[in-house]
C-alpha cells in the first residue's frame, strides 16, 4: 500500500507567517512533520504551499515542495481543492497514493 502525507499551509492568512513561528524553538510546521516522520507509515511525504518559506521550512523536515497556485491561496480557496490539486500533483510526479493523509 502506498501511504502519503500531505502537510498543507497558506503563506498569506491572518497571522502572519502563523505556520513557521517558532514554539519551543521549533517552527509550528515542524511538529506534525516531525510525527509524521517518528511514525514510519509514510512512503512518502509533501508540503502544499504557496508560500517559499513555508515550502524551504518543510523540505528541512523531508518534506518534497507542492507549489500551490494563487488561486488556491487566497481567503476563500476551499480545503478540498487545495488537496485536489496536490492529488493532481502527485500524479503528475508518478506518486499515486493508495492512502492520502492531510496533516
């Protein structure tokens, strides 16, 4: 079975840079990669953003880079097209998973 996680994170929301703010000394983003990392049950594991500091922040953590497009960036882009299109993404990369999970 090939089980793959997907972190997903907007660069530009209401709190600024929300997603990579240190807490404990480590960026925000940093706690579910580092889980989903301990865990061993992913094949592999990507960051959607549109944002390169979120992006550069998740490839620290073994994260491959999905870059959003705007339009899935703004307010009132909906959760379901963003994984959508990361689902599009990964099969453009030939990375079809069986299990898809969105941190």
């Amino acid at each position: 079975m090939i089980n793959i996680a997907v972190l997903t994170g907007r660069g530009g929301s209401s709190l600024a840079d929300k997603n990579i703010r240190l807490v404990h000394g480590k960026p925000v983003l940093a706690y579910p990669c580092i889980a989903a990392n301990q865990s061993g049950i992913f094949d592999s594991r990507y960051c959607s953003s549109d944002d390169d500091k979120i992006l550069s922040a998740a490839l620290d953590y073994g994260f491959k880079n999905i870059v959003r497009p705007e339009n899935l960036a703004a307010d009132e882009a909906r959760h379901v097209d963003v994984i959508n299109h990361a689902i599009t993404s990964l099969r453009a990369l030939n990375a079809k998973p069986q299990v898809l999970t969105v941190l």
